[in-house]
C-alpha cells in the first residue's frame, strides 16, 4: 500500500480489495502510519479498489472513528460505483467523508 505526504495530510492508496484477508492488515498499516504519528488529517484513495465485504466497512468505520477520537478527519476519495451503491444500502455515505476529486477532499481537510 503506498503512501503520500501532502503538507500535513497523508494519502494511502487502498488496494484493489478490501476484504477479510487485508483488512486487518490494512488497518494497522494505517493506524501506524497516520494515527500513531501524530496524522490527523488522512485521505483513502480507493482508485484502485474494486471490492469491499463487511469487514472492509468495518475498517472503513473504525478509521473514520479513530480520526474523529484524534480531533481529526478521514475522507474517502474515488469511490467505485458499486462501493458508492453498498455505502447507500447501509447509510454509511452520510457519516463517512465522500469525495471524488482529490483537490475537494485536501480542501475539506484542511478547514
């Protein structure tokens, strides 16, 4: 998983699945890369991801929980169709932070 600094935001780009095998890992790379240094502001491109199961929504609540205990943000940037469409099904796209240009989500961050 890559990872980029852009001022005092980092960037991760998430996989092309997020499921029961990753999910964990995932979770933990960020954690260790973000919260535990101090990262409060994190964006998750999903450019990449093509599929989430439930424990991929669950990472997706826990970092947008542990964002907000850092007095802090995470935003999701680059949603696939069919992400988008599970988000709606289960209301988590309006608690998670959803954006699909890369400058809006650095703009949102940063107020």
């Amino acid at each position: 998983m890559q990872k980029k600094i852009i001022g005092d935001v980092i960037k991760f780009s998430i996989p092309e699945e997020l499921e029961l095998t990753n999910a964990q890992e995932i979770k933990r790379n960020i954690y260790e890369e973000a919260f535990e240094k101090g990262y409060k502001k994190v964006l998750l491109d999903f450019s990449n991801t093509k599929y989430i199961d439930s424990t991929g929504l669950g990472i997706m609540v826990a970092m947008h929980k542990q964002a907000l205990l850092n007095a802090g943000a995470v935003v999701f940037l680059h949603l696939d169709d069919n992400i988008k469409n599970l988000l709606k099904m289960t209301a988590l796209d309006r608690i998670l932070n959803i954006f699909d240009d890369e400058n809006e989500a650095v703009d949102f961050l940063n107020k």
